[in-house]
C-alpha cells in the first residue's frame, strides 16, 4: 500500500510541475499591444507606447498583481475600489516619470482632445 502512496505522489508531483511549466510559457506568449489609449473622461484620450514602456522598466513596474494572463487595470481598481483606475493611473504613472525625472507629468502633455 505504501508503495502505491509513493508512486501516486510522484505522479502527482510531476503533474503540479508541467502544470506549472505550461502556465509560465503561455504567460510569456501572451500578445502585448504596440500602445494602449484610454479614454480620459473630459480632458480627452491618453495614448502611450506599451513596446517603449517594456523596454525600460518590467512589467511588475505597472501590473503590480502580475496575474498570468495580466488583467486590466480597471479590473481591480474600480469605482469601488479604495484606489480607482484613474487615480491609480495617476499615481503610478506621475510618480514613475517625476522618480526616473523623465516622460511627462502634466494634465494636457499626456491627454489628447
């Protein structure tokens, strides 16, 4: 009886491994956009470029979560949430462009009418 205690572990064991290899790879297949416009209310659309963003910080840097696939923003940070999508873009993005002293920081070099 042990002895089939042993195997099924093993087995199991190996299962939870390709389990997780296979998810790890179709987390680095996953299709990123070029740019990613939102739509900013009053002050108008903001568009920026996801490829130059991933060139130069990590994706932790922005989804936080890192969830395989990554989620959109507003799918936690909604109106209900402490921190809702547009203060949370606010905050993220403003505070990275002032700390790195670099990409803008003002309301109209970021929205576009």
């Amino acid at each position: 009886m042990k002895k089939y205690i042993v195997v099924a572990s093993v087995f199991m064991g190996l299962a939870l491994v390709f389990f997780y290899i296979g998810n790890h790879i179709s987390a680095q297949e996953q299709t990123r956009p070029e740019s990613v416009t939102h739509e900013g209310g009053s002050f108008g659309k903001v568009t920026w470029s996801h490829s130059g963003h991933t060139a130069s910080v990590g994706c932790k840097e922005c989804h936080h979560m890192a969830e395989s696939p990554v989620q959109k923003c507003n799918s936690c940070h909604t109106a209900d949430a402490t921190l809702d999508a547009k203060a949370a873009y606010h905050k993220n993005c403003i505070d990275c462009h002032k700390a790195k002293e670099q990409g803008p920081t003002g309301c109209m070099d970021c929205h576009k009418k």
